[in-house]
C-alpha cells in the first residue's frame, strides 16, 4: 500500500449534524448467515445501472452559484457555512464497480464480492414508488429467505446477495408483501437488471422506531468536532424528537482512537435519554493518535454488533472520521460493514479534510453494501484546509447541513429530496437526481 497522506485540519460545525438524527429508513435483512471471506470478483456491472452511467472520474464544473457567507474573524465557521457533496453508489453502481475494481488493485486493497445484486423498483398500482414494502429473498426453490426487509428510498431495492453470504446467484425469488400476510407478488428476478415490480395496493412506511449511533474518531485532529457535538448535542436530539413524532428514539455512541492510546474503543450503548447522551459527549476530549491511520475497524465492528431493534424501524450509525483503519484491518472493516448489512444497519460516512484515497474507498463500500450515502466536504466554504477531490463523476455541493437534513427527508419520507437550485453552490459533471449522466 502506498504510505497514507498526513491528515489536514478539518473544520466540521457540529450543528450540521443537527438534522441528521431525524431518522433513517434502514431496511432490516436475514439473520444468521455466516459470512464469506472476501474475494476479488469479476466486475460485470454494466448490465447493473443504464448506460448513462459514467466512469467514476472527475467531471467539470457546469454551476457556479454564491457561496455562503463566513464567520468574520471568528476562528470557527457560522451555522451553515460548511460545504459539502455526496454520492448514492447505489444509483450509480456500474460506474461504482467499475471504481472499485480499479482501486483495490491500484491502493493494494481487500474489496467485497459485488457481482450479481439484486435490483428490483417496487411501485404501487398507480405506478407511483412504493417504500416500506417487506419483501424476503431466496435461491429459487428454498424454503428459507436470506433478506428479508424493505424496499427503500423510491420503492428502491438493492442487496448483494454474495455479501450476504449467498453466493453468485443468477435468479433470485423475490416476495413482496403489503399487509405483513400472505405475500402479493412472487416473482423470479435475473440478477443484474433492474426490475420494475408493481403491487395490486401501495406499501406504507410509518417506522416504528429510530436507533441512531454516532462512532466518532476521537483523536487529536478531532477536538473541534467532538466540541461542537457536545456543545449542540441537545439541539440535536430535539430536532430528532420533532421531526418523528411517535417514533420511539434510542441513541449510542461509540468513539475511538488508537493502539497505544488511553483507549482504543469506548462503547456506551444504547440510551432513550436526551440527556445521558449529552452526558456521553462531555465525557469525552480529543487527543492521541499520532500517526495516519486510526482503530476504525474495531469501531465500525462494535457499532454493527449493538443490540439494534428487529422489525419495521429505522437504523442508522453515522461514522465521523478523517483517517481509514491500519492497512491489515481494512479486511475486518468491510467485514464489519457486511455485519451491519446482516443487521438491517445502514452506514452513512462522512469523510473529513484528512480523508485520502485508502479511506475514500473503505468508507464508500461500507455506505455502499448497507444502502447509504457517502458525504464529503468540499472546499468552496474556504474553511479549513484543502479537502481531496472524491473519484465520482457528478455531485451538487450544498450546505452541510443542508444535505443532511435532505438525506433524513428522503429517508424519513421514503422519497428522494432534492437541493432547490438557490441551495447548489455548484454542480460537477451531469447530475440528475443522485445519477451521474453523460
């Protein structure tokens, strides 16, 4: 592996994080399935997304619009200045393949098996996208599923059943229910195509619960964003109380720094209490780390192994991080990644100013293979030092905090939300709805 570049100081306002606990749709999958070892399969995407797709490089700017506005001479950044972009690996998963397959050859790293995904868009009688639908997956002729969840943002379903611990298949059963009895359609799916199923009624997504996890890498270059966390900690929460109203909430925190340092992981569980997990936060100071990479794995394995809730309800772990996890652990992240898929987990990454290529990479599969998102922060805010330019081919850069809020809307509602065209700082390459166009 090529030697990791020295991490730059990250500027990220806590409040941007304000609006990310809302809530998360995280479609729950089978349990109990042992988990293959990694392998380096064959890329065979191009038959997973249209041929508008394209190559993972990076595009021109085609908009340019007014920045927001800074802090004067304050040392940290006014509510909403940070900048930011993300991509749905997801929606553009021929280019992601492709991306991955290139990478892990070129960084010397472990990838996941990502051939033959099921791809279905489940959709009512109106034709309209129906998320919330429980469906179950299994090898044509089983008597057992090996997914059983939801259909996703926009009626969305996307599982790689190789990482799940179901081999290559090239057909798939796919049962859909809407009612939670007797399945609505039963239909035989080729893997690789997206396939458009339609209900005789409409799915209905009210989650019962939200579990949410902060892991958070508390080294050293970390101090200001554990100091912002803390500080708007309640704001946070309280956003999360009244944007699901109803929706029994349970928070965890998980942070981490290094081999050598006071501590490696500190995990504190689950809470109902607004106010323990301010309590948690206040606990705890920035410091250790020294060198590059930090105990990410072990992190991101002791959040996917919490006692998260079973059933229709939402689970998201957030991991806050500018450093990947030493080179002989970057097996054991993707394996904790595949832990949390098991587990109906959705991973989004944010990605700091420190964050290089090895950490690009890890960060975009585990978001990747639990249907998540991977953020970055750009450097059209001025804050903070220069940040690398993710290997995508399109995104919008927006406000931080309000492409969280955005990715809490879409996935409280079931329904992708957009950033207006007043909200789009700038545009790089052909995007359109979260798919990167020719």
């Amino acid at each position: 592996m090529k030697p990791f570049a020295p991490p730059l100081a990250r500027l990220i306002p806590a409040t941007a994080f304000a609006a990310l606990v809302a809530a998360c749709a995280a479609p729950p999958v089978g349990l109990g399935i042992e988990l293959p070892a990694l392998t380096a399969p064959a890329v065979t995407g191009d038959r997973a997304m249209s041929a508008t797709v394209v190559e993972p490089v990076v595009a021109m700017e085609t908009v340019i619009t007014a920045a927001p506005e800074f802090s004067g001479g304050s040392r940290t950044p006014r509510r909403g200045v940070v900048t930011a972009g993300d991509i749905d690996d997801g929606l553009n998963l021929a280019a992601f393949q492709r991306y991955v397959a290139g990478a892990a050859s070129r960084l010397d790293m472990p990838q996941v098996n990502l051939g033959n995904p099921v791809l279905a868009r489940i959709t009512g009688p109106d034709g309209q996208p129906a998320p919330g639908v429980r469906i179950t997956l299994r090898r044509p002729g089983a008597t057992d599923p090996f997914y059983d969840g939801y259909s996703g943002v926009d009626g969305m379903v996307t599982v790689f059943p190789a990482v799940l611990g179901a081999g290559r298949l090239s057909e798939v059963e796919l049962r859909a229910f809407s009612d939670g009895n007797g399945p609505e359609v039963v239909q035989r799916l080729t893997t690789g195509t997206r396939t458009l199923i339609h209900l005789p009624e409409p799915g209905d997504w009210n989650p019962d619960f939200l579990d949410l996890v902060f892991v958070l890498d508390t080294t050293g270059s970390m101090g200001d964003e554990l100091a912002w966390l803390t500080r708007e900690m309640r704001g946070i929460v309280g956003t999360a109380a009244r944007a699901a109203p109803g929706v029994d909430i349970r928070y965890g925190l998980i942070v981490y720094r290094d081999q050598g340092d006071d501590y490696v992981v500190q995990n504190y569980g689950f809470t109902p209490s607004q106010a323990t997990m301010v309590n948690w936060l206040r606990g705890q100071s920035a410091g250790g780390g020294g060198d590059y990479p930090e105990a990410a794995a072990d992190a991101l394995r002791a959040g996917a192994a919490l006692d998260w809730r079973r059933g229709k309800g939402e689970r998201l772990m957030i991991h806050i991080a500018d450093a990947p996890p030493h080179s002989p652990d970057a097996r054991a992240y993707l394996d904790a990644a595949r832990l949390a898929a098991l587990t109906g987990v959705q991973v989004y990454g944010l990605g700091a100013s420190g964050v290089a290529d090895e950490a690009e990479f890890l960060m975009r599969q585990a978001a990747a293979i639990t249907n998540g998102r991977y953020m970055f922060l750009t450097d059209d805010s001025g804050v903070g030092n220069a940040h690398a330019e993710p290997a995508i081919a399109c995104y919008r850069v927006t406000a931080l905090t309000g492409l969280l809020t955005r990715v809490l809307q879409s996935e409280l509602s079931g329904h992708r939300v957009e950033a207006t065209g007043a909200q789009v700082i700038r545009e790089v390459g052909s995007y359109a709805a979260g798919v990167c166009r020719q």
